[in-house]
C-alpha cells in the first residue's frame, strides 16, 4: 500500500539541499588566496554571470582563480546531478540534452568518454555516484558473453563495443555501413572494469573487491586471453589482431592510408592494464593467475618512433592527423598507472606535444590529466586554461558573439564544448585539478601519496580539503609559495604511506579511523 505525504516547495527545497550538500561539501578549494576581491572571496557570490566570467578570463586577461575553482566544483555538482539511478551511469549528455533526438542517440561510448566520466568520482570524494556503473556493467558482462560467443567465437569470458545503452547492448555498431576505426572494437568492456578496481582502491572494500569488482574484472580478462594470438614476426609475443587505434587512422611509409592493423598499442596498455589490476585483485582474495601472469609477460612492448614518440601503431607509422583527439595509446599513463618507464614516459610527454593543445573538450581534459601525470604544471594548467576558453553555443548569431571562440571549450553556462555539449570535458577538467593537486598509487597495501605534484604557479597559495587517496585516506593541505605548510590526513583502515612533499618524504601510520595532523615544515 503506497503511503503519500504532501510537502511544501520549502519543505522540498531544505530536502534537496541536504542530500546535495551532504556529498558537495565533502570538499572545499581555494586556488590563489593571495588574488581574491570581495567579488571572489571563498564562498561569495560573483556579481559576473559565467559568459562574463569566461570572457573576462580568456579575453580580458582576468587572473583570478574563481573561474578556475567554479569550473572544478561544476563538475562535482554536475556528476552528483546525473548519477544518482541504479544502473543508469551519466551519459555524453547527463541529464541535459535539449533535444527530443539526443545526439549520439543518447548512448554510451565506451572508447573513452563514459570512462572519462567517473575519473573525478573517487578522487573527488563522490565514490556513491559511481555506483551505477556497477549494476549497467554487470549488464554489460550478462550481454557480452554471447557477443564474445557469437561475434567471435570465444565462449569464455565477456566483450563490449565502442557504443552502448541503457538496455547495455555490447554488439559491434555501425549497421555494416561504418568505419571500422570506430564501429568494430571490443576492448570497451575491459577498459570499463578498471574503474570498479579503482573503487577498491579508493575505498579498500574487500567484500566489494569479492562479489562485485573481481567477477566481472576477471570475465572481461578472459575474454582478453583467448583474443589475443601469438605475432607471427615475433614468435613468444603476444598481440591483438584485428586491431584499430580507436577513431584514430594512419599512414604508412608507402604512402597507405588505413585504420586497421595488428598489435595496436591502445589495445595492448588496455589489455596490460586489465591484467595487472585483475592479477593485483585475485591475490587480495587468495586466487591464482598463472596464465594471465605469462600472458602479460608476452604482451608486445610499447616501442619508440622515429619522431621520439611512442608509437600508436605496432608499426613506426605516421598518424595521418598529427593533431587527432585521441590519445588512446597513451592510457597507460592516464587513467592507467602502468606506464611509469621514464623513457617510455618521455616519449609520451613527446606524443602530446606533437598532438598540440587546440582539440576538442572531453580530449583537452584528458590532456591536463597526462601532462600532470607527467609532472608537467605549466602544461598541465595551458591546457585547463584552453578547456576554458569561451564558446559561441551553436546556432548563435548577433554582434555579442563576435568575441566568442569556435571548436573545443566551454558554453556560456560551463557545459563542456566538444562540439556540441559533452559532459565527459567537465569531468575531465575536475579530475584533472585534482591530479595537479595530488597523485597516489596503492602497491602491496603501501600507499604512496604526493602533494603538488603538477600545481601551477599561478596557484600561489592555497587550499584542499576533502580529497581522496588510494588506500582509503582522505586528505587536507595547505600551500604558500608553491610549498605545502599544513597536512592532515584520515585512515578508513590502518595503513603505512609514503608521504612525499617539497621535496621530502615521511612515512605515516595510521590507525583505522584516525586523523593525522601532520607537520611539512
């Protein structure tokens, strides 16, 4: 029997509120104490509509990090705004497409931007908003088994397209019609599962790790072992055939313009990824992978190209746009963790000043995350400055957009301009502020945390609170001139860290539960 009660707008207003605040005020920034106004103090309201905002930053050389702060906060409101449905996940739109015909359809792409869409979840305090993604994958995997089966012939494990929906559909796109650098592509369901490893790592939820994360990781794994082959030119090696660099296309030293090859790179730091991570997870729970491990042994290496960056293709080609948006090759850097060779990691950073920085938005947020991985800050913040660049909506006329800029950016109201409008280029920018903030990685139940790893000059002096670090820590810090003066950080579970910060390091050990004060100078 329904039980019905009436409230009033107020009364509906406080409740909203307190749900939302419940999980937005877990965090508070400050990028610049030293350059504030009365207009732009912490908390206070700005007197300038955000068109005006952008205009003023990019245009009128406006140096003020409100816009900057703003703009990472709105991305925290906009995943809290549209994750909340068990097992419907954001998609390219959220909850804001105009349309009655969504562009896209309104589906999933799985290449890249629904991935993209939950970097900021963990690190950002919001781990809840995550939680649709478990049952849609769960969805995903229950449909993928017969796609593997099907499609080709691979009855263990489970597969997923570069597009998807809400009935989670898995099956290659395109209606026989389409590109197959796009339309034909089967790593999208093991890239996904990464982000329910991440989980675990953000929140040490063993019983989430057996029953959820581990089951559909490990499918995803399986279905990756029987799909790769043996490298006829290099016997013991093993790769991927077909393959594509998603969206991406090539040209050959003969001049051949082509998308698909064997031995991708993309596919191999997915599939290298995916195995490290499920390997890490099943010795947490007491199983063995012997034959991922000697698998992942055989993986074809990353290689060096003759313009010093790392290669996209298993041959030395050339990408036939130097400037394309995609940089799947590189995510092994970011959002992976395995790529950490310093040579291999030059020639990343090489890759991504041969891609430039005029992209469009979801791509220009990945872009901040890989040069602040790299320890680039100054990179790292042109290209948050670029995500912030003012974009005419579509369709505008009259005198007052002459001023605008076309491409990638972001709208008038802060919606990420691909274009047209595409959430994924939010959650890119707020995740990426996080990563110039702080980095942490998780090895062995050590945590490793650094502290203004790729913070920007500009952010003179500062403060975070709130974040959150791999091994279940959450943690506070201030900085003045670029140097971190205070630290706080909480345990959900009783671990070591290797703080690093300044230049120094500390190892810190917490109880469960404890809060740590913690003196850096």
């Amino acid at each position: 029997m329904w039980h019905t009660q009436n409230y009033s707008f107020d009364e509906f207003y406080a409740r909203h509120l307190a749900d939302y605040k419940a999980i937005y005020d877990r965090v508070k920034i400050c990028l610049n104490k030293n350059n504030r106004n009365s207009n732009d103090l912490p908390g206070a309201k700005d007197r300038r509509l955000t068109d005006q905002l952008l205009l003023d930053y990019t245009n009128g050389g406006d140096q003020s990090q409100y816009l900057e702060e703003l703009y990472f906060q709105f991305g925290r409101y906009l995943l809290i705004s549209s994750s909340r449905t068990k097992n419907v996940p954001a998609n390219l739109q959220g909850l804001w497409a105009p349309q009655l015909w969504s562009p896209w359809r309104g589906n999933y792409t799985v290449n890249i931007n629904l991935e993209e869409n939950y970097w900021p979840a963990f690190v950002a305090n919001m781990a809840e908003m995550a939680e649709p993604l478990d049952g849609f994958i769960a969805g995903l995997a229950a449909n993928g088994k017969y796609t593997a089966k099907n499609y080709y012939n691979i009855g263990e494990g489970w597969c997923s397209s570069h597009n998807s929906d809400i009935w989670a559909m898995t099956n290659p796109v395109g209606e026989k019609n389409e590109s197959p650098e796009w339309s034909n592509w089967n790593m999208g369901g093991a890239w996904l599962v990464n982000t329910l490893w991440e989980r675990y790592q953000f929140t040490q939820d063993k019983e989430y790790l057996r029953n959820v994360a581990y089951p559909l990781m490990n499918g995803a794994a399986l279905f990756c072992l029987r799909w790769l082959i043996e490298n006829p030119k290099q016997p013991g090696e093993l790769i991927t055939a077909p393959s594509t660099s998603p969206e991406n296309e090539y040209k050959t030293d003969k001049g051949y313009h082509g998308t698909t090859c064997y031995g991708g790179t993309a596919d191999l730091a997915i599939i290298r990824e995916l195995f490290i991570n499920t390997i890490a997870a099943g010795k947490i729970l007491g199983k063995k992978n012997k034959e991922m491990e000697k698998a992942l042994a055989k993986l074809h290496p990353y290689t060096i190209g003759h313009m010093g960056d790392l290669n996209e293709w298993y041959y030395d080609w050339d990408d036939w746009d130097f400037q394309h948006r995609h940089q799947s090759h590189l995510i092994g850097l970011y959002p992976g963790n395995h790529l950490t060779d310093a040579t291999l990691q030059k020639a990343a950073e090489r890759s991504l000043e041969i891609k430039g920085d005029k992209t469009t938005g979801w791509s220009t947020g990945w872009r901040i995350n890989l040069w602040a991985r790299l320890h680039k800050p100054q990179q790292a913040y042109h290209i948050y400055q670029k995500l912030l660049t003012p974009i005419a909506p579509r369709g505008s006329k009259g005198s007052q957009w002459k001023v605008w800029h076309k491409g990638g950016g972001t709208y008038p109201n802060l919606f990420d301009a691909h274009p047209p409008f595409q959430i994924d280029g939010n959650f890119g920018g707020t995740a990426g502020v996080c990563e110039m903030l702080m980095q942490s990685t998780l090895k062995d139940g050590q945590a490793t945390i650094e502290l203004l790893p790729a913070a920007a000059e500009a952010w003179k002096e500062g403060f975070v609170s709130g974040l959150c670090a791999r091994g279940g820590y959450e943690v506070s810090f201030e900085w003045k001139d670029g140097k971190v003066r205070d630290c706080s950080i909480k345990a959900k579970k009783a671990g070591t860290i290797t703080l690093l910060y300044n230049g120094q390091q500390k190892t810190v050990k917490l109880k469960a539960g404890q809060k740590q004060n913690i003196k850096t100078w």
